[in-house]
C-alpha cells in the first residue's frame, strides 16, 4: 500500500505516520512545507529507533504550488492520499484571510488536480479530504450537526474548508474521483502547537499564570469542546480506508464533550498544580470564534467504529507525557 499524506510533519499528520508504520506496511510518503504547522522533529522522534522507518519518505512542497511532473516522480506510486495540509488557527485566519484561502482552498485544488491525473491511470483507491467541524458553525445546545446538515462558517478558516470541501464534491461528481471527506471535532495530543488550548493551559499551569478562557457575554459560562485525540483519530482514519465509502462524509467524534473550565480544571488536577483562571469575553470583542461546536458519530458508530483509548485515559497520557517533554511548550 503507498499513502501520500499531506502535511505529514503536521500535528494530526505525524499521529497519522506513526500509526500507519504501526498498523500496516504502508509505504508512506509526506508532503510538508515546513513552516507554522510543519515541524520535522515531530517526524524524528516518531522515527528514531523505528525499524521499520525506511518506509517513510518526507518531500519538500509549498501546495500553493501545483505539483510538478519531477515531484510527482519523486512521489512515485500512490494508491491512498490523505490530505491534512491546511492552515489551521482561527486567529491567524482572521488576521490574514487571504492566506488561509491559497493555502486551504488553492492547495487542496492543486492536490485534487494531481489526483485527478492519478485515477485517470487508475492508480488512485481513495483520498480523503481532512475537514473540520467548524463549517458547521456554532451548535446550540443540545444540537449535533450530521455529515451533511448545512453550513454556517463563522470564520475564515471555517469558510476555506468548507469550500475546499466544495471542490471535492465538484471532482467527485465531474471527474468521478474516488474523494471520502471527515470532519473531525477538537483534537490533541503529544507535540501539538502551544498556540492550541490544550498545550497552552498546561504551559499556563506549570509557569503559575493566568489562563484566559473563552466564556459567554456575560463571563458566566465557558465554551465547550468535544476532544479526541490523534491517535484515535488516525484509528478513525485507517478505518475509512478500510471501510468508507466513496464520496460520503464521515464525523469523527470524541465520546465525551467537555467545558474548556472543565477541561482546565482536569489539566491543573493531573499536573498537581493550582489553575488561575479568568473568563474572557473574546467573542464580542472579536467575532469568530464560537463557543460550542459538535458533531453526530452516529454514521461511523454503526459502520462499527469505536474509539480506542477513552478520553480520560488519552488526556492524562498526554499532559504527564507534555510535563515530561517541556521542549515542545
């Protein structure tokens, strides 16, 4: 089996990697430009000592940029694409929004166009495009949108995913490409970016400061998050490779929504540490960010999918494992 992942040295894709080389013998090629998101060393540590870590090939490509006939050769044979390439942080997509549609909706354009030349050789078994939950917008209380329910992007970089989602429908439909899509709920884990909730409340924690937390107008009530992590999610995904079925969309969901306070309080609790906290009005002062979104795993729970490893067992691992490795804070 040969896989071109996508943002392979990214947060979800090195997860990704790593379970691959663990539950197959996939040959893995990750394409990555190495810069907010992209970070070698994470592939480095998944990959020293691993025997089996020939199997994995890492390429140098901005997809802003179509993808050449050299790279393509350089790439070699794909059977599965696994794209997880995007620009991912709500605040830099507000800042810069133009940004995040070259990176998110002309990138996955020029990845759907090089696999368009790959099922026409009839190379290509599936792709599966990497969404989010947030083109769905903010869930009311007791609401969890479906695969297909409709959007409402609340920021740029909702909007740009949904509208890459839009052009794998437009090439599943015009060129019969074999494209399945995930939408995928709050993900953490080892090695993420302190940019991220979960890695900045235990920075935040361990130093003694003061965690902000994003609340309702009147500062009474945090927003809310149902959290999975990315070894769960890479389960999810070989599943879909397995299982999924072309030009279907498929909600890979967490079993437990938590409060970020919530969340913050649990992180304080396993580091031993005191949290200092303050609510924070963000979303009036600065609209985009949306207190609670979540998903129906209806679809995926009746194909038989269930999560690996629980959520509480999952967060625990992953902060004594973060507390350990303070370089990636």
């Amino acid at each position: 089996m040969n896989v071109l992942i996508t943002g392979g040295a990214g947060f979800i894709g090195h997860h990704l990697v790593e379970h691959l080389l663990d539950n197959t013998d996939a040959k893995i090629v990750c394409l990555d430009r190495l810069d907010t998101s992209g970070n070698l060393n994470r592939l480095g540590e998944v990959l020293e000592g691993h025997f089996d870590s020939h199997r994995v090939k890492v390429l140098w490509h901005d997809l802003r940029a179509p993808i050449s006939e050299s790279l393509a050769r350089q790439i070699g044979p794909v059977e599965y694409i696994l794209h997880l390439a995007a620009g991912s942080h709500v605040d830099r997509s507000i800042d810069d929004p133009i940004s995040f549609v070259y990176d998110n909706v002309v990138g996955t354009a020029n990845i759907l166009d090089y696999a368009r030349t790959l099922h026409k050789t009839g190379g290509l078994a599936r792709m599966l495009y990497f969404s989010t939950d947030e083109v769905f917008g903010p869930a009311p209380k007791g609401i969890a949108y479906k695969e297909n329910d409709r959007y409402n992007s609340g920021n740029p970089y909702s909007a740009t995913k949904a509208g890459a989602e839009e052009l794998c429908v437009a090439y599943a439909n015009t060129y019969k490409l074999p494209v399945m899509i995930s939408h995928c709920m709050n993900v953490f884990g080892e090695r993420q970016h302190v940019e991220k909730f979960i890695p900045l409340t235990i920075r935040t924690v361990l130093e003694g400061g003061t965690l902000q937390i994003h609340s309702n107008a009147t500062k009474t009530k945090s927003g809310s998050r149902c959290y999975i992590h990315a070894r769960n999610v890479a389960a999810a995904t070989l599943f879909l490779m397995s299982y999924g079925n072309v030009g279907e969309k498929y909600n890979i969901v967490g079993e437990r929504e938590v409060s970020n306070l919530d969340m913050a309080k649990m992180i304080a609790k396993i580091l031993g540490k005191p949290l200092r906290y303050k609510l924070v009005d963000f979303h009036s002062s600065r609209p985009g960010h949306d207190l609670r979104y979540a998903l129906d795993g209806c679809k995926m729970r009746k194909m038989g999918w269930t999560i690996p490893v629980d959520f509480k067992q999952s967060l625990t691992k992953t902060v004594e494992w973060i507390a350990a490795h303070p370089h990636w804070l």
